[in-house]
C-alpha cells in the first residue's frame, strides 16, 4: 500500500518541479508548491484541487530569509511536519545559502520523526546551469548523507547523464514518486536520466549483403 506523505517542492514555477508537484499531488500526496512565480503555482494548484487532489501555493524566494521563514509557517499550516522535500537546492540562480536555510528548518522534524526524504534535482535539469553547480550539489549531497546515518532519513539525487541536460519534465516527476515510494524497500540514492538511443541505420552496402 503506497504511503501518502506532506511534500514540500521549491523553485516550483519550472516545468520539471510543476510535473513532479503534479505527479504526486494526483497520487494522494499532500503538496506545496513554493516559488517566486507562485502565480504559476497557484493556477496548478488550482486545478489538482478541482479534481479532488491536494495542492497548494506559498511565495518562496530562496534568496530572501524572511521569505524562507514564511514559507515555512505556510507549510506547517498547510502540511503540519514534512515529510519529503523536492529542491534544486537554489542551485539554478546561486541561493545555495537560501536553500540550506529552508532545509535548517524542515529537516529536524523529519529526524526527530525517524522518516524523511530530502531529494535534490541537479540544475541542469531546470536550465542552464551556473558554472560549478555540480560540485557544490555533489557537496551538499555528501553532507546530508553524513547528517542522516542511522536517522531514517534519505537524500536522493536525480541529474543528467555527463554532458547531457535532456529530460521530459514528467520522467523526472516518475523519479520522485518512485523514490518516495521505495521507502523500507530500497534506497534510490544518485540517479541519472539518460536520454534514449536512437537505433543505428543501416548503409544501403549492409542492406545488399
């Protein structure tokens, strides 16, 4: 039986973070979606709400600690703890600091609880990323499994293949809820998309032989 859980996504308004908020707000999970453009959001939201699924908005500026520390009182209002939370870690715009400062807060519950999930999205896959993301997402990623030995609680990683920023927003959505879902099963911890292949032609040499 699938565990429905309290999902907090950032940088929301991209097309890869809206399929996942998507994704499992259809499944039955109970999300939020925070953003800069909540607009976007909300209209979303708006629309899982109106097919029975439970969805929400909240303003959410990584670079901006008093917007971090309202958007936490939305999620605890909304969600109460949580317990999965989907970010790009401000790796696409920088606000690494921002994004630590939201994890600072949402995490311990999670501890404190024995079950979590903290699933980091590489910014390649939102766009262009800035020059050294990689290495500090790698680095957070070290850190949070150092935090969480022997917790309950998981960090995930979904990138690209090496020199490849190609995905299908909703493939990224499946991804997280498999991840999710895996919980007490297997640990899906450092994932990459890699486009599929397409099939080699024949020459019309090979054809005649």
């Amino acid at each position: 039986m699938t565990e429905f859980r309290a999902v907090v996504v950032t940088e929301a308004a991209s097309s890869v973070a809206l399929a996942t908020a998507a994704r499992l707000a259809r499944r039955g999970d109970l999300v939020l979606m925070g953003a800069r453009r909540v607009d976007i959001c909300e209209r979303l939201a708006t629309r899982l709400r109106a097919s029975g699924a439970a969805a929400f908005a909240a303003h959410l500026d990584l670079a901006d600690t008093s917007s971090i520390d309202r958007f936490v009182e939305s999620a605890r209002y909304l969600l109460g703890e949580v317990d999965v939370v989907v970010t790009g870690a401000g790796a696409a715009d920088g606000s690494w600091v921002g994004a630590q400062h939201l994890a600072a807060q949402l995490v311990p519950p999670m501890i404190d609880a024995g079950h979590g999930d903290v699933i980091l999205i590489s910014p390649e896959l939102f766009g262009p990323p800035p020059r050294g993301s990689r290495r500090e997402l790698d680095t957070w990623m070290s850190a949070l499994d150092a935090e969480f030995i022997g917790t309950g609680v998981r960090a995930s990683l979904i990138r690209s293949a090496p020199g490849n920023s190609r995905a299908v927003p909703d493939d990224v959505g499946r991804l997280v809820a498999a991840m999710v879902d895996a919980c007490g099963r297997m640990h899906l911890r450092h994932v990459e998309i890699v486009p599929p292949m397409a099939a080699p032609t024949l020459s019309r040499e090979r054809d005649v032989r």
